[in-house]
C-alpha cells in the first residue's frame, strides 16, 4: 500500500498511550492498533477527526502518501 499510517509517531510525540487515545475516541484499542500497525484497509472519517482532535494534529499528520517504486 502506498499510504502509510504515523499513528505511532504522533501517539509519541504527544507522550500518549494506545489506550488513553482509544477511551479519548471512542474506539477500541484492537482497532486502532490495527490502524497503528497499518493493518487498516479502511478508517471513517468521523473516527479520523476525533483521533486529529486527540491528538491535536492534522489528518495529513498521520497519513502519508509514499510513492511507489516501479
């Protein structure tokens, strides 16, 4: 996949713990490990916005587009 998931970066940058963010969003701390683990094929974006909203950061933040090598 040419997205790649900086969940982890910012979940440290911002001293905070996988389960902290998970009762701040509402998510369980097996789906957004997925996430965090690039696992995910798929996130809402009502589940994004509360995460950004968490982790005071942009969407951009934590998505990032990697071209691909051919």
């Amino acid at each position: 996949m040419s997205i790649r998931i900086n969940l982890d970066v910012m979940l440290a940058r911002r001293k905070m713990r996988l389960k902290e963010l998970s009762t701040l969003v509402g998510v369980t701390e097996q789906n957004l490990s997925i996430l965090k683990n690039g696992k995910a094929k798929a996130i809402r974006f009502s589940t994004l916005d509360k995460i950004c909203e968490s982790l005071d950061c942009q969407p951009g933040d934590i998505l990032v587009h990697c071209k691909k090598n051919k």
